[in-house]
C-alpha cells in the first residue's frame, strides 16, 4: 500500500508551520523534513512518527500515549527504531503537532 496524496497533503498541512517543509517518498511512505532534516515518517498506513533520540522527549511522548515504534525481525527478534507515533491529540491540533516537530528538531541538529 502506498499513500495517498491526500495523506500527504494532510502531513504538509499539520507541520506547515515550520519553515521549508519538504516529503520524500520511501517504502511505501515519506520522510518528513524541515530544513532537510528527517524529523518524522508517514508510514504507508498514513501513521505519522516523530523521531526522538532522547530518553525525556521519550518520556514525554510516552506519557502523551505515544507508542514507540517497533517491529519483529525475520529471525523473531523485536527490534526498535527512534520515531514514536505522533500522540493523538497533536494529529489533531497543528500547533502541538508544530512544537513537538520543534521539540524533535532542536534535539536533531
């Protein structure tokens, strides 16, 4: 399954706030920049994810219901990757969705 164009428009619209926002597609989903900086996916299912390399940003997205991302590996191991479901409440509200791209960005760079 691959996404939508609607799917990504919405993706461009949540984070529109930030400055050159900019999707690649890979996989079946896109990679979501600012200023050439990964800070989130859309899955092919139309998930979006934050990528957080930092245990109290972590925290923090777990704490707002956030999942972290993981996935069981050909061999049966369950390995993990460093994006975390975009919370809820944030796909539905552009400025919290904008602060915790922010949020990502700062620990990014």
């Amino acid at each position: 399954m691959s996404l939508a164009e609607a799917d990504i428009a919405f993706a461009k619209e949540l984070f529109s706030a930030l400055p050159d926002i900019t999707t690649r597609r890979m996989f079946g989903g896109m990679g979501i920049y600012a200023g050439g900086v990964i800070f989130a996916l859309m899955r092919s299912d139309a998930q979006i994810l934050i990528k957080s390399r930092d245990s109290a940003f972590d925290a923090k997205l777990s704490g707002m219901g956030a999942q972290k991302w993981t996935y069981t590996r050909k061999n049966g191991a369950e390995s993990s990757m460093p994006y975390w479901t975009l919370p809820d409440a944030a796909v539905d509200d552009p400025d919290l969705a904008t602060a915790l791209a922010r949020e990502a960005l700062a620990l990014l760079r």
